[in-house]
C-alpha cells in the first residue's frame, strides 16, 4: 500500500496545503479499513496510542541527542548516529529502543560536562548530506586524519519524524492520522528547494558548521535531486562551502576512494585558508 504524499513547492498557499493534508488524511484512513480487511483484525486505538507515545518518546531523545551536538567539542559522531539510527526507523513503538537511546544521550552528554569531544583534536565541522555508504562506513572515520568531524546529517536527523512545530504531543496522542498526515508533508526531503536552502543555512549557524558534503547518490536520485542547486545557492548566498561527492549508497565500484579523499582533503584546505582569514 502506498501513501501519494503531494510535494509542496514554493509559494505553495494555505489553501493547498490544506488540501494537501486532508488528501493524505483521507489515505492514511483508507489504509487503516485496508489493513483491516487485510488481517481480520480491528483498529486497536488503545494500542496505536500507546505505540505512537513510544515512537515520540524515542524521536525526542534522537533529538535531544543532536542538541548535544551542537556542542564545541562536538561529543559523538557519524560512528554513533549511522549506526544508532535503525532502531529509530525498525522499533520506533518499542520501549526497548527508547532506554538505548537515553543511555547514549547521558554518556553524550557526560562528555559535553568534561569538556571531551569524539576527537582528541577537533578543528573543522562539517555537515554531511545524503545517504552514507553502508558497504564502508569506517571510511568516514578518515576525516579524523585533518581534525575533521561530521556532527550533522539531515538524513539521520530526519527520522526523528517530529520536525513539524505545530505537531505536539498531544497532537500526536488524540488525533494521530492527522499528525501524521502534517508530518508527512514537513521534513527534509518533502521541502522546496527554497525552504530546504533556508534549512541548511540555519543549521550550518546552530551547529557552527565550516562545511557541507553533499553526497551525490547514484542508487537513490530522490535523494540528491536539486544538490547541484542547493550547493549554488548554499555557496553564492550564504557563502558556505560545499563539496559534492559522487558514489553510491550499495555499489562499492561507484566509490573512488582515492580521489574522493583527495578531494575531501582540497576541502579541508579551503576551509583551513578560510579560518586564517
């Protein structure tokens, strides 16, 4: 079953928004008689209450989590959030999950009291945009080499789901459909390019970020449509460096280590020329 989620472009009135909304409301509730149908069993409210509580808990501790690195030293990196991200989108109505997540968010945030960042020596914060390479995670750890860490990515950050402000908790508890329809409309990868500029721009300020990779994914084109635009207007308006990378989220042949270190490493020294400024 498939939910037709209407992209919302810019200069996108209240008018359709709302009708986008109630048209994905109207899905999300011919899914619910689907699945009844489907399985014989009747919509539990009770229980999709309580399982919808635990995926908000969870969200907010992810999100709590990425506060923390907002932090100088940053305390944790791509090594926690690529690898601390599945629970968030295999369990999120699970408590199981949710204790994991609290206990990696005292030991964060343990490390931001005494002052201990992820690297000894931090000196340059980046951003990383897109999917990673699941096939070689560890090659992010090679950015350590230049003092560089990554301490956000839109893509683990985004499956934290609540990024929607006008969607409270207890939105979320009385009338979950129509949360979930306002939420489906309102993250990173449903927004315009226009508010999608807005939201890098803010986020390179509230984490102090010296540059963006952006990764251009050749298993997933949703995912890296308008990043040549992104990186221009990121650069020309906002003057913020950007790097794009072109490899693959699956396929370790289109993944060039060498010359994509290379080119990772004539960023860095951009951004160590720009900090002598």
């Amino acid at each position: 079953y498939t939910i037709d989620v209407p992209h919302v472009v810019s200069n996108s009135s209240n008018r359709q928004y709302n009708y986008f909304k109630k048209y994905i409301t109207e899905q999300l509730y011919e899914f619910i008689d689907f699945m009844q149908e489907v399985t014989g069993h009747e919509y539990d409210e009770e229980k999709a209450r309580k399982i919808t509580e635990n995926s908000w808990n969870l969200s907010e501790t992810w999100k709590d989590i990425y506060e923390l690195r907002k932090q100088v030293p940053c305390p944790i990196s791509t090594r926690d959030t690529f690898g601390g991200l599945f629970p968030l989108f295999t369990m999120p109505g699970l408590k199981a999950p949710i204790k994991l997540y609290k206990k990696m968010y005292r030991e964060a945030k343990e490390r931001v009291d005494n002052g201990i960042g992820a690297l000894a020596k931090e000196e340059y914060r980046l951003m990383f945009e897109g999917i990673p390479f699941w096939y070689n995670l560890k090659y992010f750890g090679q950015l350590e080499r230049w003092n560089a860490i990554i301490v956000y990515e839109p893509y683990t950050y985004a499956f934290s789901k609540y990024m929607n402000p006008k969607v409270t908790k207890e939105m979320v508890l009385n009338t979950p459909v129509e949360a979930m329809s306002e939420l489906m409309l309102s993250f990173w990868y449903v927004y315009d390019l226009e508010t999608r500029i807005k939201k890098f721009e803010e986020t390179v300020r509230e984490y102090n970020i010296d540059g963006v990779l952006l990764h251009n994914n050749l298993s997933c084109r949703p995912n890296s449509c308008g990043m040549y635009d992104l990186k221009r207007h990121l650069m020309d308006d906002y003057d913020i460096p950007c790097l794009i990378i072109d490899a693959d989220m699956n396929d370790p042949r289109k993944l060039n280590e060498t010359q994509t270190l290379n080119q990772i490493e004539s960023f860095i020294e951009i951004l160590r020329q720009r900090k002598k400024q």
